[in-house]
C-alpha cells in the first residue's frame, strides 16, 4: 500500500506508483525491527537485516523492517499496471502480494504515522505548524504549496493533494492569525440627500431606508475572502446589544481589491455599471439597515460570530452621519473616513467606486470616450503630420490593449498613411500624410471588439497651389486645322513632387464624330516642382459649313499637390462661315396702262444651313410713293431661304400711266436675319428704279401781239400752247418756260414760268397773254394732255 496514506486515500483503489514509498504488511517478514542507514552513494540497501524485496523481479531500497512491516522504494523502471511484490526473510521465507501501480498515487504522511491525523507538514524554515498564512507568502515543505492569507484565522481545517485526479488522503493543519483583517468599511451612508440626488441604489425612487448602504472592501492584493454567513451587525455608540441587519448568502466570495455594497433595499439592477464592478446585494426586511443620522456602531462578524471589523459615527468620533452624504475613506481603503463632498466635490456618494469614479480590483471597462489630439493642424501639400489618441473607459480610466484607428473624411487632401499604438500607455500615434489644398477632418475609432467609441473631429488643413485651365475662342478657318492651346496655371509654384493631373477632351456641341475637333486624353501629366504652367494642344478641323458657334471642354482630374479652382476649359469654336445676305437693284419702265413686276432677289453667300435662312422683307416709299398710286406695298415677316439654297425671289407691283415725269423710285428693304449667323451686307437695301416712259409733244399753236392797241380784237397779248401728244403733261412735275427774242437776235429772254397749281390736259389749249406790254401769267401748273 501508499507509503503514506496507509489506504485511508478516499480512492475505493489502493495503488502504489513507481519511485514512491510503498508498505508491505504481514508476518515473519523480518526477524528483527532495523532502520536502515543511507548508504554512502545516498542511496538505502536493497538488504536490511537478511530481508529484502523485489517488485516486478527487480530489488527494490529498503527503509525500514519489522516482523510486521516493511517500507520500501517501488522501483522507478516498475511497470503501469500491476506489481508482483516478493517479500524474503533471512530465513529465506518468501511473502507474496501485488498492487495496482499507476503513474501517480499521491499521499501525505501524517504524525501518527498511519495515514490519518495531522500532517507531517513544516514551513520554508522547517518549523511545524500551526502556521498564520496572514502575510500571504506562508509556504508549506512536504506537500509544496503556497497558502492564500485569506486562510488566516480558520484554524485546523483538512489539506488533501490531488494529482492526476487522484486524491490523497486527508490530513488535518492547524491556521492562525486574524480572520478578517482586510475586510474593510470603506464607505457608508445613512443619510441619503433628498430628492432624486439621494437615488443612491439608482432604482428612480429616493427612499431614506432603502439609498442607505454599507460597502466593504478586500484589502487584501491577491486573495478572496469568503463572506459566507458572515453578518452587518449594529448597535448603539456605546451600546452592547447588537442587531443583525443582513446575513451574506452562502457562497459569497469578495475578490482581492474588490467591493461589495449592501443596500437598505429598492428594486435596482444589481449589474447596473454605475456601481462599477462591485457586488451589489440588498437587505429584504422592510427595517432595511436602519443607520441613523446621528450616530451608530456597524459590525462585521464571521459565520462564528467572530468580529471582523467594526465602525462607528456620530458623538465623540467627529463623523456626522446625518449631513446627506456618505462617509468614505480618502484614500480609498487606506485612509481615513471624511464627508464625501471634501474629496469628490458634488458627487454625495459613490456606492461600489472608489471616491474619483473609479471601480475598485479589476473591473473590466469598455471604450466610452476617445480623445484626439491636436483639435486643429495646418500642414502645406506633400508634408506629413501626427495626430495622437487615447481611449478612456465609462469611468474614465485610460485605456491599453484596445485597437485604435484612424479616418479622414477627405482621402483626397489627407490620407491616414500609419498607425502606431504603445503598449504600455494605450496611446495611438497616426501619421497623416497631405496630398491636396484643402480640409479633412480626422477622427479615431477605438474598439475592444464588443464596444466601439470615436473621438471629435479634428481638423487639417492643407494649403497648397490651386489649379485652373482658361477657355479658348478661335476660328475654325475654312479647311485645315487650327491648334487651341490651352494653359493648365497653378496660382503658386508646384509643390516637392510636382502636381499631377489626367487631361482629356470632351464633346459639347462639337464632336469628334462630326469632326470638328481631335480627341485627345493624356493622364499621369505633371506641372514639376517649382513650376506653374502645363500646356495642352488641341486640334480644330477647318470646314466651310454654315453653322452655329460650337464648343468642347477639355477637362483636368485627378489632381494632386493642388486644388481645383476651374478644372474645365471650355473651347469655342467660332464660326467663320456666315451667311450675308443682299438684294439687287431693279430698274424698268412702268407703262402707259395696267401693271408691271419689279422682281427682287435676295441672295446669301452661301448655302442656307439646315433649318434655312430667315428674314423679314417690305417696301419702303422714295421718290415713288404708295399714296401715288406709283406701286403697291409689300411687308412680309419670316420668309426663307430653304436648306441649301442661296436665293429667294420678291416681286413688287408698279402700276402703269401716261403722266410725263423724271424716274420715280422705291426701296425693298431686307431686316432681322436669322440662321446661321446670317447678317445683312451693305444698307440691305434694293433700289426699285420706276423709268419714265412718257415724251410730251407741245406746238405754239397761236400767237396774238396787238393786244391793248387801239381797235384790237383783245386787250392782252398772248401765245397758245398745244399738246398734240398721247400723254399728260403735268407743269408741276414737268416745268417748262416760254422765251422769246428780237427778230435777228439771239437774246432769249424768259417770258414765263411754270406755276405748280395750273394744269391742262391733253387735246387743249393754254394762252398766256399780256396786258399794257406785260404778262399776265406762266404756264407752269398746267396740264396739257395729248389729243
């Protein structure tokens, strides 16, 4: 059997394993009792006084023989499985058995030497116990283990070793020392403010019992405590009768550095984080804890009913209990007890956090707030800068181990080009790289894979040279082509690494179907460093065609190291191939009776284009008027020249007579072309020429020069006219004079003038006639129409 358990290990198999103390049992196993001696190699003889052992066939160290027992080394090549044990006498006597060997078979030797009992257990300095494991690096030799100071105090409790998930046997050790020295009051309330400021168990109801509230707290740096059965306990300052106010559940264990908060009551969520980490129970009776304002003793005692720890307010400590606001200590654990408000300002009470916000042991936080630093940066075009971030958790603690990233809002002026974070503080270092003019706003995104929080926006701006390229305005010219050169300008010098851009042609009324113009696209161009120009060609195709001025855009994109002010040109491609319109003179005699047609032709240069040629056209009084009864006006809007011709016809109505009269003429007058830029050349402006086509044909039919003598037939002197033509003669229109002269002579001398209110018509006769050597009248104003 186990060397040291005897068979009292709870395993219903009792086992041996290899290069472990076994004990046989029996009788004549030896004919003496001898302990033996370490042989000079250190190790114990295989023959003790005549008796030896074998296991498996091999010799096995002996300790120890008696007629009744033997302990011996289970040799450490015996076999998993089952061991054959022989033992010999000095008799030769031979004792036979077998065992279960395993690989491991724990056992703990206690003092009675039989398995059971206290424990051959010494310390680090070989002393035996009982042992006080309060400063928490209590190690025990022999069984090897380090004994929680949370043990302190318990006094002699079982220790069993487990190995292989085999337990030894137990055995009993004694602890000493003081059971509840770091459970500590750490903060209380009795006297919750009023109003909803006094909600300390955060259930929406301030209730002066139920806010009341007792936290604990586990001083101690690494061991739970447990808290089961224990109880709050209270009693009047000075008093001896103790109430209990709350028993703590089986199973309540208080880590190290953490809290646990009991309140008088409510209805709250115990997992609430307000209250951080901490255990949060409440008392059930409707008593609560029953603190009072001006003074109380709160107990904490064991399941035993030892005390663990007591507090006191009110009287003579110096505490007031009732100024609506807890009692905590400052610092936390360590310090001494103040009104909360000395040390956190407003805040009246901090159930289950230290008295800064923060949760007590190890409670884990989630990212709540990201800051970023700085708020604002200007960096030019082509530079790098370096924005820095932290996260900090719901309670305001700094934050390691959780991922942060960086975005910018305008990848175009800035990018996040790499992140960096240290380990140690959490801090996140992103360098930003501008490529741009102008802003992006940079945030940091932090996540610990359930909660995710973003800072505020910071803000970058990159300053840098802006881009535009002008408009061109040309003619096509008739044939062959015609370059536009366009001027891509940067209003400063190019940056360290040039600025670059795409450039490309686009259709606008031109295209390059039509062929108005070659397409061209260029990318990866660049305005060097130092540089502020770029130029661009494009070719225009000349034609003769009539049409409207057309456009194209030549377009910049892509641009880095530079704004855009105008990435579009705009070239204009101005017609040069515009119509002109005129319109002949024409000239032709009217006739003696009925009409003629005066044609008029208006002419375009070139060929309408399609939709025509439009214009307005009409009459226009000269020497030729409508009133006269000469022609018959004419006014038309909107007429054509149709697609692809250059002429239109315009006929005017001129009305015969036989009156004798100079040319008359009208005017034709073409206004508001339109189609094809057409315009009007000259006056525009045709000259309708009326030819007189009338002669008169006057006698001097008679002649009387004794008027006013004595015994004259009449008393004036006077010639008579006579047309003895077909046409009328109008004096006022035609003027004509009647001279004379001395016979023999050639001194004409004008006898009369015409008058422009006296006409004869054609087949009469006009006298003109003289009284006392003078004449009396002219003969103009008369018409003498043809007989």
């Amino acid at each position: 059997m186990n060397g040291a358990s005897f068979g009292n290990e709870p395993s219903a198999i009792k086992a041996v394993a290899p290069d472990s103390i076994a004990v046989a049992r029996g009788s004549n196993l030896a004919n003496t009792t001898v302990q033996s001696q370490r042989l000079p190699n250190r190790t114990f003889p295989t023959n003790v006084a005549g008796t030896t052992v074998t296991v498996n066939g091999r010799a096995a160290q002996i300790f120890f023989v008696s007629p009744g027992q033997v302990n011996f080394l289970v040799p450490p090549a015996t076999e998993i499985g089952t061991a054959d044990v022989v033992v010999t006498n000095s008799e030769n006597f031979q004792s036979r058995g077998s065992v279960p060997t395993l690989r491991t078979a724990p056992g703990i030797f206690t003092k009675p030497g039989d398995g059971t009992g206290e424990g051959m257990i010494l310390n680090s300095t070989l002393q035996p116990g009982p042992f006080d494991p309060t400063g928490g690096n209590l190690r025990l030799d022999e069984v090897r283990v380090l004994v929680p100071s949370d043990l302190r105090g318990t006094g002699t409790v079982n220790l069993s070793v487990q190995c292989d998930g085999r337990d030894s046997n137990p055995v009993t050790v004694t602890f000493t020392g003081d059971p509840g020295s770091d459970i500590l009051f750490n903060e209380v309330l009795a006297d919750p403010p009023t109003g909803p400021a006094g909600d300390a168990n955060h259930d929406g109801v301030r209730d002066g019992t139920q806010d009341e509230f007792v936290e604990l707290v586990n001083g101690t740096e690494h061991d739970s405590i447990g808290l089961s059965g224990w109880t709050i306990k209270t009693r009047a300052v000075g008093g001896t009768t103790e109430t209990t106010r709350f028993t703590f559940p089986g199973g309540t264990t208080l880590a190290a550095g953490d809290a646990i908060v009991v309140f008088g009551g409510g209805t709250f969520n115990p997992s609430d984080p307000v209250f951080g980490c901490a255990q949060v129970l409440k008392v059930t009776s409707s008593s609560g804890l029953s603190l009072t304002n001006g003074g109380l003793t709160i107990l904490i005692r064991d399941g035993a009913g030892n005390l663990i720890r007591e507090f006191s307010y009110g009287g003579s400590t110096g505490l007031d209990g009732g100024n609506a606001q807890s009692l905590t200590r400052s610092p936390d654990i360590t310090g001494n007890f103040v009104q909360h408000t000395t040390v956190a300002g407003a805040r009246k009470f901090s159930p289950g956090l230290k008295v800064d916000g923060i949760p007590f042991g190890n409670c884990p936080g989630h990212p709540a707030t990201v800051t970023i630093a700085p708020l604002t940066a200007t960096i030019n075009v082509g530079q790098t800068t370096q924005f820095t971030a932290q996260a900090f958790d719901q309670y305001g603690r700094a934050m390691s181990g959780v991922t942060i990233t960086f975005a910018s809002d305008n990848i175009t002026v800035a990018t996040v080009d790499s992140v960096s974070t240290d380990p140690g503080t959490g801090i996140a270092t992103a360098t930003i790289g501008a490529h741009n003019p102008g802003t992006a706003h940079i945030t940091a995104i932090a996540t610990d894979g359930m909660t995710t929080a973003t800072s505020s926006q910071a803000t970058l701006t990159v300053s840098g040279p802006s881009l535009t390229i002008n408009d061109v305005s040309l003619n096509e010219g008739n044939s062959g082509p015609t370059t536009f050169s366009f001027v891509v300008s940067l209003n400063q010098p190019a940056p360290t690494g040039g600025v670059s851009f795409s450039i490309a042609t686009q259709d606008n009324t031109a295209t390059v179907a039509d062929n108005d113009y070659v397409a061209r696209t260029l990318t990866t161009q660049t305005i060097p460093a130092g540089q502020q120009t770029y130029n661009f060609a494009v070719t225009v195709n000349g034609d003769s065609n009539i049409e409207p001025n057309e456009t194209f855009f030549v377009n910049v994109t892509n641009v880095t190291g530079a704004s855009i002010g105008d990435g579009q040109g705009l070239g204009t491609i101005v017609n040069d191939d515009s119509p002109v319109l005129s319109i002949n003179d024409v000239s032709a005699s009217e006739g003696n009776t009925g009409t003629a047609t005066f044609t008029f032709t208006v002419t375009s240069t070139l060929p309408a284009p399609a939709g025509g040629i439009t214009f307005d056209i009409a009459t226009q009084d000269s020497t030729a008027t409508f009133a006269s009864g000469d022609y018959v006006a004419r006014s038309l809007t909107g007429q054509t020249i149709s697609t692809g011709q250059t002429t239109y016809t315009f006929d005017v109505t001129v009305n015969g007579d036989t009156l004798v009269e100079p040319n008359e003429a009208f005017f034709v007058k073409i206004s508001n072309p339109s189609g094809g830029g057409a315009t009007i050349g000259g006056s525009g402006q045709g000259t309708g020429t009326i030819q007189n086509d009338d002669t008169a044909l006057l006698v001097i039919s008679q002649v009387y020069g004794g008027g006013n003598n004595s015994g004259a037939t009449y008393q004036n002197d006077f010639v008579e006219l006579y047309n003895r033509g077909t046409t009328t003669v109008n004096f006022a229109i035609t003027p004509y004079s009647i001279q004379y002269a001395g016979v023999g002579s050639n001194q004409w001398c004008c006898l009369a003038h015409a008058r422009c209110d006296r006409h004869d018509c054609n087949g009469q006769h006009f006298r003109q006639g003289r009284a006392g050597g003078r004449y009396d009248g002219a003969i103009a104003g008369k018409h003498l129409p043809g007989r």
